[in-house]
C-alpha cells in the first residue's frame, strides 16, 4: 500500500552549466512534489478500529511544514553560485531562504535532495514509513521522478543538510542556527 501527498510551491533557480540554456537567467515555477510513503519492509500494522496504518496528519505534518515554511519561495543556487555571496555580504537575512546544492539545482538534484530530505523527517517522526517515490512538476509538461532505486544510485553529495530533520536547506549556517523540526 501506497500513501501518496501533493504539495505545491513557488520557487526561482538558476542554472550555470548550461550558459546557453534559459535556465542561465534566475527565473521562477510553480512546482508540485509529490511523495509515495510506504511501511517499512517487515513492518505489519494492526489497523484496529481505526481502519488505517497511520493517521494522515502524522504522516504529512512535518513535510508539509518544512514545504510550506522552508521551500515555498526560496531561490535553488549551486554551491559556487556568486549570488551567495551577494547575499553573504549584502543581505544576510535572505541565507536561510536560499535551497543550495553542489552543483546546479537542477529539478533531479533537488529532488534528490528533497527525497533525502523527507527520509530524514521520516525517520525522526514517523519511522515506521519511509519515502519510496517522489516527483517534481516543474511545469505542466515536465516532471522528473525518483525512486529508492534511483537514489541508491545518486553518488552526488548534495549537501549536508539534505540528511537532517530541521528545516534547513543549506550549509552556509551553523546547524544550530535551524529550528529541528
């Protein structure tokens, strides 16, 4: 059985890589993620009265929260991206708003991240369940989707942050300056 939860958000990125590509101006999407939860392999529920493994709000509360208050409207910037250091420098207050990774944030590297990202949730919240596939629409015609079997493949170190329950989103702040989820 499957548990799946949709979620939208706005955001902007930029991509370097590519300076021909129109992803090389800072642009922004709507984007929805999308998350298949299921028990862990071994895990058996007596669904009881209640006529369910877990209750919905336990399963979703932290990772609509970390979406909501952390994701929606942040800017998704390579971890050499000169913008950090404008931020760094001129406006400091916006560094927790940023979403960086190593290398271009790419809608499979973020979603990479973000797949990490929930499983450390999940872990500390809800450990009887973990995430077996997530997707990103970028746009209405564009959706990159990951599965376990796609992120035990991910030999990309994204970042630090991806692996912890707090709603960080970058490694440019000392861990204690987020609030653990």
């Amino acid at each position: 059985m499957l548990i799946q939860f949709k979620r939208r958000f706005s955001m902007a990125h930029r991509l370097r890589f590519d300076r021909d590509s129109k992803c090389a101006t800072p642009h922004g999407h709507n984007e929805f993620v999308c998350v298949d939860l299921q028990a862990k392999p071994g895990k058996t529920f007596d669904w009881g009265g209640a006529n369910y493994a877990e209750n919905f709000s336990n399963l979703k509360k932290q990772w609509h929260r970390f979406v909501d208050v952390s994701l929606d409207h942040a800017f998704q910037l390579g971890h050499d991206d000169p913008m950090i250091g404008y931020f760094r420098d001129h406006e400091p207050e916006i560094l927790p708003r940023l979403l960086v990774i190593q290398g271009d944030p790419t809608t499979e590297a973020v979603a990479a991240a973000l797949y990490m990202k929930l499983n450390a949730i999940m872990a500390v919240h809800v450990p009887d369940f973990e995430c077996v596939r997530l997707e990103i629409e970028e746009t209405p015609t564009n959706s990159v989707i990951l599965t376990q079997a796609d992120l035990a493949t991910c030999t990309v170190n994204l970042g630090d942050w991806c692996h912890r329950a707090d709603m960080s989103m970058n490694d440019l702040l000392p861990v204690d300056s987020w609030e653990r989820l």
